[in-house]
C-alpha cells in the first residue's frame, strides 16, 4: 500500500517532517481509506498516525572530553588550534616575566642585597628586554659587581 499522500498529509498536519510521522502497520489499510485531511485528521487523533519524538544531540562525549581535559588530557600537538601565541599570548608571557623580575628586584633591594643604584638600573634593564629571567638578573647582578 502506498501512504505517501496520507504520510505527506499527516506531516503538515502534526506540522513535521513526512520521516517523523510513524503510521500503525496494523491499521495501514483503514489509513490507506483515509482521502480527505480531515480524515487523516481525525486518524491522528485517534492515534493511528503519530509523530515520532524528536532525536536530540547528546551531550555525553562532549562532557567526557572536558573531564578529560581537565586532568591534562587530549591537549596534544593535534588537538591545538591556532599558534602557540593563541593560546598564551606574547604580551601575557611578558607580563608574567617582568612581574618575576620586579618582585625580584624589589626583595634584593629591600633586604640591601644590592643598592639603590644597582636596583635603578637592573630595573631599566629589565624594562628594556635585556633581562630575560630571573636566573639571567642574578647573572647580571655578579656582573655588574665584577
């Protein structure tokens, strides 16, 4: 039997799509009778002719990878998107690194491991790029001493 008018029927009815409208395989032929909408409507009604539920995207992978993610995981070369300074941006790096210096600096000065001198210009120093961590200003304090 052929339902392709009574499905497409039923469809705009139950306003669906034809693939979701589910017709009782037992009733086929009584739904095969039905000409009119109205008497597809009324089988719809009666529940002959339903709408299957809608399927939804599940969520539970997506949820899986955060876990995983979180524990350190799945962050590899090929799950990167974007250059290394997307995701920790060059300024960021920055500022991190000179805050180090800073702190650094200001504890010599204030436990008079250097003066207020040195202090000036290690700090200039810093600011200009040419310190580049904190191991590399001890280096710098030993040379500037010599």
């Amino acid at each position: 039997m052929d339902l392709k008018s009574q499905r497409r029927m039923a469809a705009e009815i139950m306003k669906t799509g034809t693939t979701r409208v589910w017709i009782n395989p037992e009733e086929s032929a009584k739904v095969n009778e039905a000409i009119t909408k109205q008497d597809v409507r009324n089988l719809v009604n009666g529940g002959l002719i339903q709408a299957h539920p809608i399927k939804g995207t599940s969520n539970s992978r997506a949820k899986l990878k955060k876990i995983q993610k979180k524990k350190g995981r799945q962050k590899g070369q090929g799950s990167r998107k974007g250059t290394k300074n997307t995701r920790t941006p060059e300024k960021e790096k920055w500022m991190k690194a000179i805050r180090a210096i800073r702190k650094e600096l200001k504890t010599l000065r204030d436990t008079e491991k250097i003066t207020v001198r040195e202090y000036r210009q290690l700090y200039s120093w810093a600011t200009a790029g040419r310190i580049k961590d904190k191991a590399y200003l001890k280096l710098q304090i030993k040379k500037l001493r010599e």
